[in-house]
C-alpha cells in the first residue's frame, strides 16, 4: 500500500497580481468564500476578512418528538433537552467568533432566540446570556447589531442596557425588544446610530429614545414607534401598518425631524379595510420633499376621496418613484395618468396586487413616452 505524503500549505503561485486576488474574494458570496479559504495561506487570509464579516447565533425550536413521545409522561424531559440544546448552541456560537481572532474581524451580528434557554431564574440561563454579552463586547468593529427574541425578553434588555459597553462604530441597530426603561442606559451611550428598526408589537411605548443626533432612518412596525424621529435628522421612514385614525400622530412625529430636507422618503402600510383620503390629506400633502413614496391600502371607493387623495399625490413635485399597492385597476390608471401629467421628477411608478404580482413603468424623462419593466 502506497503511503501518500502528508499535504502542506503552499503559497499562491499565480500570474495574476496578489491585490487583483484580493479585490476578487471582496466580492465574493459566502460559500465561494469558504472554498477560497482552503486553497493556500495568503487567499485563506485575505477571504477570513470578509467569511467572518456577518454572524448569526440562532437557537429555533427542535422537534424533538422523535426522541421523546409526550404521552408517555417525557414532557419535562423533552423541554429540559431543548433547554440545554439552545444554552449549549450559543455558548459555541460565541466560542467560534473569539477563536482565531475572529471577533475583530465581525461587523454584523444577528441574535435570534427563539427557543427558551430555561426558566427565568436559572442560574444557567443568566450564565448564557452573560457570555454572549461578552462576545459582544469583544467586537470592535461592529457596525450592525439585530437582536430578536421570544424568550426573556426583560432579561436581554437589561442586560444589553447594564453592560459597560460601547459600540462606538456601531450604525444600525435592530430588535423586538420593547423600548421601556431598561433599555435607556443602551440608547445613552449609542448616540450614533444612522438606522433603527423597531419590530415589537407592544401596545404603548412611553420611553423610547429622542433625540438621536445621528439617525437617519427608521423602521418602525407601529405609528407610535415614530416617537424616536422627533428632533432627530430622519429623513427616511417605513411604517409596516398604521390605522387612519393615527395618521395625526404620524404627522405630528414626521413634522419634527430635524433633517435639512425633511422626509424624503416613505413607506406606509395602512390597516384599514375602508379607505378615506385622510392619509393622503393630513401626511403625503404635508411632505412636499418626498422623493420615494410607497403606500398600501385596500381600494378606496369613495370617488371623491379618491380624487382627493389623487390631488394630493400631484402636489409631490420632487417625487421621483411612486409604489402603490393594493385598489383597484381603475383607481390605478386615474394614479397613473394623473402623477404622469402632474409629477414633473416622477420616473419610476409600480403598481401591486397581491404578494407577487406587479408591473412597472419608467421614464427617462418628463415628456418621454413610459416603458414597461418586465418582470
């Protein structure tokens, strides 16, 4: 039997220049990257760079019925087992980004936990979250943090708020935490962020934080999550849904960013299943600056609430694309040649229906003839 000669790293040997190579493996994806790494020290080098740049520490629910049956009295067993699982897949996730240095190289972090790690007074469980906050910590070069959680939601808070840490390259920052006091030290000590997304569902924020001198955008997933725009530099806003009856409240928070500008850019979803002009009148009329605009409702049947809200759309002067979802076709062609004739910077209008469904038109100019994007 032949014994073959143990592989050893060779160095790249390769016509190309080695900052060709370099600027080659910037733009590759994940996958390509992790077959560059293998291949020789100084491409396994220069793909470490960006292979560690985005990391996600995850722990899901795990069926473990085909391990343990319920009926046959196994409950506790099969909860304890995913406990245990979830704390021990987070404490080798944060393992893997401090060895070899990678915790230097990390500049997105997402943290899901959807899975409980045990009962809230569980030594263990504090014991988890207290290493993967020093993980955190580790991570100079953090420039976007995402933390989603369904579990010990108040025990996250405070301890994201308690640590002593400052992201200081730290520009977006997501999270379905709710934004109640134990997050204010966060909020204090992460005055630069360019970009906030608040997906919790809770009924009333009263402490959420303002202002934030550096912010320029924000998702929020209710119109009372606009309460962080006031006397901040917003100039991009995305409302996932709101009523008719809080577009005051909107308006009243959009008015107050103190962005050069003003809104530029806005994307409103609203509940309603019987749609007046209101939100037209009181919120798009009252942002003259828009450039983007994407709005989604059910059809508005009132014909004089629709020539209302299509009076408000032509008053848009620097509105360059428009997206509208939802209503009918008929109230989709009076938009369309309305804002064509009206909407002097418009070159971009999409038309949805439904989850997939869309058609799009552009025009490279005021008086051009409008193109059909196929899709």
């Amino acid at each position: 039997m032949e014994i073959l000669p143990q592989a050893t790293p060779v160095r790249l040997r390769s016509p190309v220049p080695y900052d060709i190579w370099a600027t080659v493996v910037a733009f590759a994806d994940f996958y390509t990257l992790a077959a560059i790494s293998l291949v020789c020290r100084e491409l396994k080098y220069e793909a470490a760079k960006y292979l560690w740049r985005s990391c996600t520490l995850y722990v899901g629910q795990r069926c473990v019925d085909d391990i343990f049956e319920p009926d046959k009295g196994n409950d506790f067993i099969a909860i304890s087992f995913e406990e245990i699982w979830g704390r021990r897949h987070l404490e080798e996730g944060c393992a893997i980004i401090m060895s070899e240095q990678r915790h230097l190289r990390v500049q997105n972090i997402r943290i899901d936990i959807q899975s409980s790690l045990g009962a809230e007074w569980d030594r263990e469980v504090d014991d988890t979250l207290q290493t993967v906050f020093q993980t955190l910590h580790h991570c100079n070069n953090l420039r976007s943090l995402t933390i989603v959680s369904a579990h010990h939601r108040t025990k996250i808070a405070r301890s994201l708020s308690a640590y002593p840490f400052t992201f200081m390259k730290l520009e977006r920052f997501a999270t379905d935490l709710f934004c109640d006091e134990h997050m204010h030290n966060f909020w204090d000590r992460h005055s630069q962020l360019e970009h906030v997304e608040l997906h919790a569902v809770d009924s009333s924020v009263s402490n959420l934080p303002a202002p934030l001198p550096a912010l320029q955008s924000m998702h929020a997933s209710l119109a009372h999550h606009t309460a962080i725009i006031p006397g901040s530099p917003v100039n991009s806003v995305h409302v996932s849904g709101i009523w008719e009856g809080e577009c005051s409240l909107l308006m009243h928070n959009l008015s107050q960013s103190t962005s050069p500008s003003g809104i530029q850019h806005l994307y409103i979803l609203i509940f309603d299943a019987e749609v007046t002009a209101h939100p037209y009148i009181s919120v798009i009329a009252n942002l003259p600056h828009l450039k983007s605009l994407c709005i989604t409702h059910a059809d508005m049947l009132d014909r004089e609430d629709r020539a209302s809200a299509i009076n408000a759309l032509c008053q848009l002067q620097e509105l360059e694309v428009l997206e509208f979802g939802g209503g009918s076709s008929a109230g989709q062609a009076d938009i369309f040649a309305a804002c064509s004739k009206n909407c002097r910077e418009l070159r971009h209008i999409t038309f949805r229906w439904g989850y997939y469904s869309q058609r799009k038109f552009v025009r490279d100019s005021e008086h051009a003839a409008w193109g059909i994007v196929r899709q």
